[in-house]
C-alpha cells in the first residue's frame, strides 16, 4: 500500500461550476479507485480560475453598491471550501456506492509564507479567467492589475506566489489521516498567512502554488508519490512548437537541465517541475506523476504520463 497525495489542477477542474461538477464526479471515481487497491490518499487542488471568479464577482458588486469588498485571502478560502465540498461530495457518493465506510473532510487550510518573500513585487501567478489581448489591456488600465500571456491559452491576471514555509494545520491532517479519514487539503495551496507578534496570523493578498505546497505536504507526511494532475497527458519540452516532444521517464536533474533552458512556462509547468524536484530532493525514494485528470487510469498502470524519480 502506498501513501499518495493527489494534486489536482483548478484548470483540470474546468472554467463553470456546471463544468466542474462533472469533472469532479468523473475524478471521484478515479481517486476511489485508488482506495480500493490499497492505496491511502490525501487530496490537494488548485483554485486559480475559481478564486479569481470569486474575487471578480465580489469586486464587481461591491462597485455597484451591491456588497462589501472582500480581501483576497477570504476570496482563497471561499474557493477550498467551494472546491473542497464539491469534491467531498463526490467522494462520499462514490464510497457509499462501492459499500465503503469512510469519513471525507475538506480542511480549509493556512500556510505560512515569509512577509519579505520578493514574490510580493514581482507576481507570476495566473487567475481567473482568460481574456484576448484587447480585453487584458483594458482591464489592467481600468483596475491596474497585472496580466501574463499564459502557454498560449490567451492573458490571465497574475497575483503574488510566494513560497510556502509551513503548513498550520499539519498536526490536525496527520490526525486526520491516522484515524482513516480521507482529508482534502491545502486547497489552492492554502490561504497564505504570515506570522505577526504573539505568533498570531494574518491573511495575505497572494496565492501559493498549488503544487509547492502539496509536494510540502507529501514530505511532511512521509507519502510514496506525488500525483499532480494537470490538462495535458506529458510534460514536454519545446510545448507547442513542431519539435514538441514528450517526456515518458526524467530524473530531477535531467529537469534542472530542462530549467536552465527556459522550457517550462512560469506560472504554469515550472511551478510543477520545481515542486516534483523538491518532493523527490526531500524524499529520494519518491516519484512524481505528472498526466491529465482523465488519463489518470491510465498513468497508474504505466501507459501514459510524466514519471520523475530517481
């Protein structure tokens, strides 16, 4: 039996509610087919169009007097427990089907992150939805945000990313998973919280890579893999281009090498590779699984996907 942390993509989990609910029940089956061979998990996921939506809709009614502005960290939690009950959902409709009593708890988590972390004047991390050029450029004069063209899907709003430090609600998860509970996680990466006088938190306008701190997660738990599922089958090298190219079986420094040639987008599969290093640099018997959500099956058995190890 082995210790799995899944990390799911908030992009793999589509761009609607509607879109979401069906990709969810789709991916309840998957992750309890995982249980039904043995394998314990804890589940992860990310959060960026969701908590960008949230934030937008928010805004948008608190500037036609129709509501009060909410802070960015409250819009992240809102996502993990919107994400995190959807999932749960699924989950528990799945067991009960399969005849297997199991508690699921969605966990709305904090992660510490350093309040001078250079991330906070530089940011990187795509949210909400996809706009045309046009529209960005528009946007970013009327509420002077910051926009990145994204992998070729169109321009994206970038927030702050910093680095997670240490996940708050550790303990709690390892109690959790010790008495047998199916625990959801570290929804989009958590909600960023730096630490003030009397070791008091507080909330912080950002949002960390999913990815990092799952695979922050996965080492403090001591799991076998990381399971990161994302909207393409592969990693690849040279992506989009007519010399695009698959990688089946890598180790973390044929990635480093991949690094340094600027082939993985930031804000996009970098963040994956460098958690995947991290995970595997902190736990050298591990590997990282990296495929799409439907092809998760698949990837299990070998015939699809990204695998990284040693």
């Amino acid at each position: 039996m082995a210790k799995i942390v899944v990390a799911l993509g908030g992009n793999a989990l589509g761009q609607s509610p509607k879109e979401q609910l069906e990709l969810v029940k789709n991916t309840a089956k998957s992750l309890v087919g995982l249980i039904t061979k043995g394998h314990e998990i804890v589940i992860s996921h990310g959060n960026g169009p969701q908590v960008g939506s949230i934030n937008l809709g928010l805004n948008y009614a608190a500037e036609h007097d129709q509501g009060p502005a909410f802070p960015f960290a409250e819009c992240g939690a809102m996502s993990q427990a919107y994400i995190g009950y959807q999932l749960q959902e699924s989950l528990q409709n799945e067991l009960h089907v399969l005849g297997i009593d199991k508690q699921v708890v969605t966990l709305v988590t904090q992660v510490e992150v350093d309040p001078d972390d250079k991330a906070f004047s530089h940011p990187t991390k795509p949210i909400g939805l996809f706009y045309d050029k046009e529209t960005a450029e528009r946007i970013e004069k009327e509420k002077h945000y910051s926009f990145i063209e994204d992998a070729g899907r169109g321009y994206r709003r970038v927030v702050p990313s910093p680095q997670p430090k240490s996940i708050v609600e550790l303990e709690s998860i390892k109690t959790l998973i010790e008495n047998g509970t199916l625990v959801i996680a570290a929804g989009g990466g958590g909600v960023p919280v730096i630490r003030e006088q009397h070791d008091s938190f507080k909330g912080v306008d950002a949002v960390i890579d999913k990815d990092k701190t799952s695979a922050l997660l996965g080492a403090d738990i001591n799991c076998d893999q990381l399971i990161i599922l994302t909207a393409i089958d592969y990693v690849y090298v040279n992506y989009n281009t007519d010399n695009q190219k698959a990688l089946k079986t890598v180790t973390p420094e044929e990635l480093e090498a991949y690094i340094k040639e600027d082939q993985f987008a930031k804000g996009s599969m970098l963040p994956k590779i460098e958690s995947a290093i991290s995970f595997i640099k902190n736990n050298p018997k591990g590997s990282v699984l990296i495929t799409s959500l439907d092809q998760l099956d698949n990837a299990l058995e070998g015939k699809i996907g990204t695998l990284i190890k040693k």
